[in-house]
C-alpha cells in the first residue's frame, strides 16, 4: 500500500505548498491593499499641521480613519472630509495651504449653510460616498452628478460659483430672487420678460402648447436630437442652443427664436438644469419672501422686481 | 535522518495515523466530514486529464460563495433607496468589502463557467450512460439553478447595469407562450421592477436557491456513489474484463488427492484490482484540498485585481444605450435581437422564437440526451470516443454558437445594438454636461 501512496503524496504535496505559499501571499497583498488608502498621508500630514498652526490640543485628538457627515433624511453620506480634513478650519488655517487640506473658505451666506446640515456633494456635486481620490471626483460610468470644478465651469463659459448657482436653486427653486445667485436671478427675470409659461406647464401652471418643464433637470440626455447641436454632445449645450435659436436645433419645433445673448441662455439652462426630482424635506426649502426681503436693503446686488402677483417660475 | 525528521512531522501533524488497511477504511466511516468518500476510490478517477476536477472546483466556488456570501449579508440592505448606498459603503467604508463584494462576483460568475464546462466534460467522455443518467439531470438542473442564482444576485446592488439587465432578462421571459406575463408578473411582483422585485430576487438568492443547490447537491454527490465513482471506472473495468487474467498457481484436489491440471477458474477480473486503486484518504482529501486551495487562490487574485461593476443608481426613465443582460444570457439578448423582423414600421419581435423557442428547445435536447445517445458500452468514460464524433461536433458546435454569440453581445455590441468591431469609433452618448 504505501509505494502506491507515496506516488500520489509525492504528486501533490509540493502543490499543495506551493499553493499554500501563493495564498499566504495574496492574503498579505489584500492587507497591503487594505491599508494603502489614498488618504493614509493626508491624515499623517493634517494634525501636524493643526500642530504648527498652534491648534495642539485638537491635533492631540485627531483619531485616523474614514470621517463623513451623514445625514440621512436628505440622503448626504459625505466622505470627501476623510481627505479634505482642514474644511472647518478656516479660521486657523490659511487659505494657502494645497488641497487637499485646504480649508473651505467661508462667508456670510457660507455661516448659513452649515457643513453638518448639507454636507459637501449637494453644492459640490460628485460621489460622497468614495474615499478613493478617482471614485469621488471622477467617478464611473452612468454617471449623473458630476463633481463641479472649475474646469468644467470653464468649458460652459463660466465660474465655478456661477456654474454651482445651478445646485443652489434645487432648493431656492420658489425664491423669486436670492442673494448672491445672480444668474438665477436672471434666469427667473426672463422667465417672466419671454413669458415662458404661456406654452410651458411648470409645476401645474402655464400653457400646454410646450412640453412640461417641472423637471427638466431629469430628462434623458439621449432623447434629446444634437443633430443640430454643435459642440460637445451635452444637455447643457443643447439647452444653451436651443433657447438661443429653437428653430435650428429642432427643425420642427412651434417655439419662436429668443435671439438671447449667451448669457442668458446660459442662465437659464442653470435654472432648467436645477429642475428635478430632489430629495430635500420641507425645513431646507428657504421661505421665499425672507430671500426677497434679504434682496432689498443690499445696495450691491442688482434691482430686481418686487414679488408680484403674476405667475412666476418656480 | 530524514525517516526521523519525517517520523517527528507525523507525530505533529497526525493525531493519528492508521496502522492497517482496515484502520484507514474505517477513518472514511468514523469520520462526519470524510464518510461520504468510498474508503477506496480508483486511481483512474484522481486522474487530472480525466475529469479536470471541475465538480470539485464547482463545489469549491459555492463553498466561497456561501461564506462570502453570509458575510455580505451583513451589510447588505434589500430595499431600493439603502441597496445601492450599502453597495458603495461595502465598496468604499466596510474593512475588505469591497475584496468580499469582488471575491462574491467574480466567483460567481467563475461558478456559470465551470458548472457548464463540467457538463461538456460529463458530456464529451460519455458519462451519463446507465444510471449515471439520473445525475445528467440533477446536473442540468444544477446549471439552471446556478444561472438562477446568479441571474437574482445580478440584481441586489440595485445599480442601473442591474436593473437594466434584469428589465431585459424578465422581457424575454414574457414572451414565453400562454405562461410568459404570468412568469414575468411573479418574478417581478408587479408590473415592473421595484421593491417588490428587489426582495423577492432577494429571498430567492439568500435562501430559496441556495437551499435547492444544497439539496441537489447532496443527491448529486450521494448518486456518484451509487453509480460506482466517475464514469471512467467503467472503462478500466471493462479494459479488466477484457483482459486475461494469468491463472494463478493453485493445486486441484479431487476425491482422491491431488490431480494434474487446474480448477475451474476466475479467467479474467470482474472488476476493479487492488493495484487499481488508492484509499480515500490521505489521497482523495488532499488533492481534493488542493483543487479548494487553487480555486480560492484564483478568486481571490480576481479580486484583488478588477473592481466588481457597479454602475450609478437604478434610474426607470434613463436607459442606458445599449442595456445589455448578464453575459450568460446574452447570447439569449443576441438571438432575440437577431431574429427580431422589421417590415417597414411592423416588427416581428425575436424574444418568443430567440428567447423561448430555441433555448427551451437546447434545454429539451440537452436534458434527453442520454436516451438519445446511441452508441455502444465501450464509449463511457473515454474522452472523444471515435464511435462519439458526431455527438461531439454538434455539442461542441452548440457551445461555440453561444461563445460567440455571448462574445459578440459582450464586445461588439454598442449602442443602439449596432455592431462596432475593436478599433473602429463608438459614437459619444450625450451628458448632462
């Protein structure tokens, strides 16, 4: 019996070493990859730095790890602070310092949309939810909330917190006009100036000659015709097109040609772009007439009409 | 030296040893993990050539994707507004999620393959003859619940790849005959896909299915043993039975004394020899621990090198261009779109003839197979028998139709399902922006 044993033994046994070695070894490389995280240095580097801006006590505190801010009732898991640690520093830490510990500059209108309440992706844009430097800002494919950066503004002929006014009006949509959202603002002007919604339905008021528009932000880019469209084959510069000449983008359509200047149809493809299905509970939605009030003492902000009776863009 | 170093190994690797042939038999009975093994198995049927070991390394997959599976659970959350956001913190927050969620899906994917190249080897040595056609059929149902099983799990992270695929695998399944609504309306608990979907496929992946694979699995393991081991056994004993046995050296008595010449004798074997085979254990087990340890090593580097698909947030009103099924059903979505008829504006839709019709068909001849096979004894447990050829080259061309099919609807297929070979420019899908 044993010769013929040994055969088998004599087969298998370097294998089964060999492959026991190879296992051993993907196990020590799941632990390397486990624990080489894209945020490791940053949270090495960040205490030393509340250290040197003489913030000792709290650099003492640090604790490494994933940080988010979660807020659950208007779906925020926000993980981008894991990397971005010096957020709600700004009054310690210079505004110099490179990103990622950079921290978010603040204003007075900043002081009213705290971190804890809205996290950083219902302005920004871009997956809360990644710790990984890719999976965050550039994110995969099916992708429907790209990060907003400058870059991105640039390419649309804008800034940054022109392009971001967008995200503002998801919930200052009922505003007739808020402070510091100047395109917006424009774009709710001329709302009312081009009379929209004697063909457009929005939100249950309006004419029906138009398609609705309560949630134009969600239409599917792909049904949208860019025959016509010049450019990158984006909803934005359809927008941007067709409320500049409707007639060439959409040969056949009934809507008048509004020979507007590109600003403003930029403004209000932001504005249309803002239109959709949003997940923010009644305590977000600002009281309308409060932002109007906040529009009139300031001598800075440019005039704007009065809330009136005629139906307005919501 | 060397037999000491080894004596002392024993003694602390081994609690115990057997000292007989009869005590190693017995370690097989005694022991719960080992008594469903034969005491003895054939040295033919350890052969790596034969069989490949793909039952094993099947067994091996849902052993992986049993605990993976269990540990998943954890954190998994079967409703429509948690799945998704419970996928990203197995991906991005959970420690080694996002190895498990890998190691789950490429497992299990891994498992679909195995499962039917282990029936195209049962298939291509002719082992399904005799009784061993009972477990033809456990074995097909087998594939169809492993296809199940995957088809349910395709769905859980409730991302748009998901809904997308399963919109497209239920479709096809409405347009089986008279029955087709009613299948498609149980499968997704209503009109469409939603909450109900999501938990049923749930209920159906974590424990339905995986109880039945469980159950068909004990009786697949249980009717090997009844059949006498692998198939290729026969072959060896009827390469005995064949074979003249030397007479062996034996004295004939008679009545009255010793007589020249020999007693009636056994002239050949009836059956396996001694030098035929190998005790169950230490040899079965450790190859058997071999093919394991090889399976997890080739998951696991699996997932440590690709990211599992996870796509953004099931959306009902964008479809992605082109929604495609799981690639094991997409040589379905492929035949469907191919015999889909456009006359004008009247469509003739292929999801009855391509969706039902012909892989039912498949199905139908796939399951009666053993009946059909018309060939001799001699054939079993041979790979490619000459006699064979003819069943062979159809299975083979079968199997090639649909890896080239699946290949197609994998890589070609673009959007609008239009055809773009490798290279050639696919067209920009619009962006918000």
């Amino acid at each position: 019996m044993g010769d013929k044993n040994e055969s088998f033994e004599a087969k298998d046994f370097g294998w089964l070493v060999a492959m026991s070695v190879l296992f051993f070894a993907l196990v020590v490389v799941g632990f390397w990859f486990e624990f080489s995280t894209d945020w490791g240095s940053y949270q090495q580097e960040f205490p030393q730095l509340l250290g040197h801006y003489g913030k000792v006590e709290d650099a003492r505190e640090f604790r490494p790890g994933i940080k988010q801010i979660w807020i659950p009732k208007i779906g925020v898991t926000d993980r981008c602070i894991t990397c971005h640690l010096g957020y709600e520093w700004s009054s310690v830490l210079p505004a110099t310092i490179a990103e990622p510990l950079k921290p978010h500059p603040m204003n007075d209108w900043l002081a009213k949309h705290e971190f804890s309440r809205f996290g950083c992706t219902p302005c920004h844009g871009g997956d809360g939810s990644a710790t990984t430097l890719a999976g965050a800002h550039e994110g995969g494919r099916g992708w429907e909330d790209p990060m907003l950066s400058r870059a991105l503004a640039k390419q649309y002929g804008l800034t940054m917190s022109e392009m971001m006014q967008m995200r503002c009006n998801f919930c200052h949509r009922h505003d007739v006009a808020t402070p510091g959202m100047d395109e917006i603002n424009l774009a709710k002007q001329l709302v009312i100036k081009k009379k929209c919604m004697i063909c457009h339905v929005v939100e249950g008021r309006g004419g029906a000659t138009g398609p609705e528009l309560t949630y134009e932000g969600d239409r599917n880019p792909e049904l949208l015709n860019f025959a016509h469209v010049h450019g990158e084959r984006t909803m934005f510069n359809w927008n941007v097109q067709h409320l500049t000449q409707a007639s060439v983008v959409s040969p056949n359509t009934q809507m008048p040609d509004f020979n507007m200047t590109p600003e403003e149809s930029r403004a209000l493809t932001l504005m249309l772009l803002s239109w959709r299905r949003l997940p923010y509970p009644p305590e977000y939605i600002p009281d309308p007439e409060m932002a109007a009030a906040a529009m009139q003492p300031s001598p800075t902000s440019p005039p704007t009409p009065a809330p009136s009776a005629t139906p307005v863009a919501r | 030296m060397g037999d000491k170093l080894s004596a002392l190994w024993r003694k602390v690797s081994w609690a115990w040893s057997p000292e007989s042939e009869r005590e190693s038999s017995e370690a097989i009975v005694k022991n719960f993990w080992l008594h469903w093994f034969p005491a003895k198995v054939a040295r033919a049927s350890m052969d790596w050539n034969y069989s490949f070991w793909l039952g094993t390394a099947s067994a091996a997959l849902l052993l992986i994707l049993t605990v993976t599976g269990v540990m998943l659970m954890f954190f998994y959350v079967p409703s429509t507004e948690r799945a998704y956001g419970s996928i990203k913190d197995l991906q991005y927050a959970v420690s080694f999620g996002r190895l498990l969620r890998n190691q789950h899906r490429w497992a299990a994917e891994g498992m679909v393959a195995v499962v039917y190249i282990h029936m195209a080897r049962v298939f291509l040595t002719g082992a399904y003859r005799g009784t061993r056609a009972i477990n033809w059929l456990v074995g097909v149902a087998l594939l169809l619940v492993t296809l199940l099983l995957s088809f349910t799990g395709y769905l859980l992270p409730w991302d748009q790849l998901a809904f997308w695929a399963i919109t497209v695998g239920t479709s096809i399944a409405k347009q089986a005959p008279v029955l087709g609504p009613t299948i498609q309306f149980i499968l997704l608990g209503g009109h469409e896909i939603g909450q109900q979907t999501l938990l049923r496929f749930y209920v159906l992946h974590v424990f339905f299915l995986p109880v039945f694979v469980l159950v068909l699995f004990a009786y697949h393991m249980w009717r090997i043993r009844k059949d006498g081991g692998l198939a290729v056994i026969e072959r060896v004993r009827n390469d005995r039975v064949m074979a003249p046995k030397a007479a062996s050296k034996t004295k004939s008595y008679s009545l009255f004394g010793i007589t020249p010449g020999t007693s009636v004798q056994v002239m050949s074997s009836t059956g396996l020899e001694e030098s035929d085979q190998v005790f169950s254990s230490p040899d079965l087990s450790r190859r058997m621990m071999l093919v394991f340890l090889v399976v997890f090593n080739i998951t696991l580097l699996a997932a440590l090198l690709f990211n599992a698909p996870l796509e953004g947030l099931a959306n009902p009103s964008v479809t992605p261009n082109p929604a495609k099924a799981p690639w094991y059903f997409v040589w379905l979505q492929e035949l469907v779109a191919s015999t889909t008829v456009r006359l004008g504006d009247f469509t003739v839709s292929g999801a009855l003839l391509g969706g039902i019709l012909l892989p039912g068909f498949l199905l139908g001849v796939l399951t009666l197979w053993p009946w059909l096979d018309g060939s001799s004894f001699r054939t079993e447990g041979r790979w490619l028998a000459p006699e064979r050829r003819r069943q062979n080259l159809t299975f083979a061309i079968a199997t090639l139709a649909i890896i080239v099919l699946i290949l197609v609807g994998v890589y070609l297929r673009g959007p609008y399902w239009r055809i773009y070979w490798p290279g050639q420019p696919r067209p920009e899908m619009p962006r918000l922006y």
